[in-house]
C-alpha cells in the first residue's frame, strides 16, 4: 500500500525532466527498502530481510539501466538531430511529420482527382435526349456507358479516403512520440520498474518510449529515402523522353465530352480492342462517336492510374507498415534487454 500510494504521488512529476523523476524513484526505493530491511532486522522476520535484499539487487541493476539510459541520452539527441536524418527540419521527428504531410498533401490531391473525374462521369452519364415517332415519345440515353465507371470510381474513392485516415493517424502517432516518449512515457517506465509488483510494465515503457522516438520516425524517413530513389528512375526517363511509368503526383484524366442524342452504332469493336490492346492510346480510337469516346475516357483514366497506385502503395501503404515494423522489431529487443518479457506479436496485431 505504501508503494501503491508513493507511485500515485510521483506519476504527476512523469512530466519533468526524466533524469530528475529517475533519481527521485530510486531515492524513494531505496528508503522503502531500507526501512523494510530495518523493520524484518528489528523484528527478526527473515523474509523481510530476504525480500529486501533481492529487491536491492533488482535496484541496482536499475540504477545501471539508468546510467546506460543516461549516457544514451546524448546519443539519442544526436541520432535525432543527425543530417542524413534530419536534413533542414531540425530533428529527424520532424522530418518524419513533414514527409507525412507531403504524403497526405498528395493522397488528398489523388481523392480530389478522383472526385472530379466522377462528377465528369456522372454528367456525361446522365445527358439524354426525347424524339417523338407518331406522336409517341422517347428517351434517348447515347451515353449510358458512362454510368459503368460510377462504381469503380466509387469503390477507388473509399479506398484513398482510407489511406488519407491512416496517414493521418500515423503523423498523429508520431506527434504523440515527439510530445510524450521522452517527457511522460520513458519517466513513467522508470518509475514503475522501480517496484516489484510493476516491474514489467515499467520495462515495456521504457523500450516503447525508446522505439517511439527513434525507431518510429525512422522508419518514414527510410521509406521516403527508398520513394526518391524511385523517383530518380522516373526523372532519368523523363530525360530520355519517355513517359515516367508512375508519377510522384496524381493526375487528373480527361474525360471526353458526350452527346447525348447521338446513339450512333456498335462500330468497329475489334478494331477498338485492337487497337487498346496494341497501342493503349487514345489517339487510336475514333472519338466521333460516343463509344470512341468513352474508350478514350477509359483509356485517360488507365494512364492517369499509375500516379494514384505511386501515391497509395508507395506513400500510403508503404509507409507506415515499414515504420510500424522498425518500431515493433526494435520493441522486442529493448524489452528483452529492459527485463520485461512481452508478446510483441500481440502488440503487432493490436497495430
């Protein structure tokens, strides 16, 4: 009970400095210890003195933990402010924040694309026309073929709106490790494995917090590494007056404008699929009809697809899986070494 109400005293100063927190908790285990030893001495409790000895023990393999922590402390601002890492953001946390709103920025760029694209679609889609044959009307709909390309625009829509909430989540994840790793959570970690009863735990936050503020960050700036890499094949084509196959920023097709009255005939539909399969251009096809059309919108759209995958696999996919892997691969070494036995392929499926 004593521990219990000393630990709740102490969470508030989580918050200060960690090395001061760390010195306190020790300060507060050794009193607690020494005047456990004092009381099972004086009252001859042998268990008392045992129990007191094995947790001095476990103090001071805590203390050693905390020197290594403390000395690790520059070399951890270092690595954080490294250049290859960092570049101009400062520290290499907030490199990693300002290549997640890059990313963001394109994904939101590739959800408004697509946007436009289906208002595009739904306005072709619904032009119509009436004639009148012996005083009995009709509805004519010459561009009906649109409404195909609703649903899988539908269905692209939702899966960029999902990527845009995890990149999102992701720089919140990392604002939260540049706010409270180091400040609350590593403090914290000391002082629980301080005690017996929350030795555990208190490991496991000291590796998470360790993990959080170097492994997490690095991970992004790793994969944005690899994406410019990427890119510098893509500008080599460029250079060689070739079409970049993915480019960095998605493109918004251009969907050709439908007449509404022209119902026109089948036409030449072997040529057409020949002419895609071999060609993939538009200019293959004949656009003075609707259906030329709507293949070279098709074809448009083909073209365009490549930025959106550069942008959802590369950026948005990628990313954070790699990230989340360095952290959680790191998480289980420093819990090993932090004496914290955890199942970090639970921890993994909770991710």
């Amino acid at each position: 009970m004593k521990r219990l109400m000393v630990l709740l005293l102490l969470v508030p100063l989580a918050f200060a400095a960690w090395q001061s927190v760390a010195a306190m908790a020790m300060a507060t285990s050794a009193i607690l210890l020494a005047g456990i030893y004092i009381i099972g001495f004086g009252l001859s409790i042998s268990e008392l003195q045992i129990l007191a000895k094995e947790e001095f023990f476990q103090l001071i393999a805590l203390m050693v933990m905390i020197a290594a922590l403390w000395g690790g402390d520059g070399i951890l601002n270092s690595v954080s402010t490294n250049m290859a890492f960092a570049g101009d953001a400062g520290t290499m946390q907030n490199a990693s924040v300002i290549i997640l709103a890059d990313w963001r920025a394109n994904v939101s760029s590739a959800l408004g694309g697509l946007a436009a694209m289906d208002q595009s679609i739904s306005i072709e889609a619904s032009k119509g026309g009436q004639c009148n044959i012996f005083g009995i009307g009709y509805s004519v709909s010459g561009c009906g073929g649109y409404s195909m390309l609703a649903a899988p625009l539908s269905m692209a829509g939702g899966i960029v709106g999902f990527a845009i909430a995890e990149i999102a989540s992701m720089e919140r994840l990392v604002q939260i490790s540049m706010n409270y790793a180091l400040n609350f959570i590593l403090p914290l970690g000391i002082l629980l494995r301080t005690f017996k009863m929350t030795r555990g735990a208190g490991g496991f936050m000291i590796a998470l917090a360790v993990s959080m503020h170097i492994m997490l960050p690095a991970g992004i700036i790793f994969n944005s590494m690899l994406a410019e890499t990427f890119l510098a094949d893509q500008a080599t084509l460029a250079e060689e007056g070739k079409t970049p196959e993915y480019p960095p920023v998605p493109a918004e097709a251009t969907i050709m404008e439908c007449t509404g009255m022209d119902t026109g005939v089948i036409g030449d539909s072997e040529g057409i699929s020949t002419a895609v399969k071999t060609y993939g251009l538009a200019a293959s096809v004949d656009t003075s009809t609707n259906e030329g059309k709507a293949v070279t919108s098709y074809l448009n759209m083909r073209n365009a697809l490549r930025s959106y995958l550069y942008a959802m696999l590369i950026e948005a996919t990628m990313g954070p899986i790699l990230a989340l892997l360095l952290m959680v691969a790191s998480l289980r070494a420093l819990t090993s070494i932090a004496g914290a036995e955890v199942d970090v392929s639970a921890v993994s499926r909770f991710i």
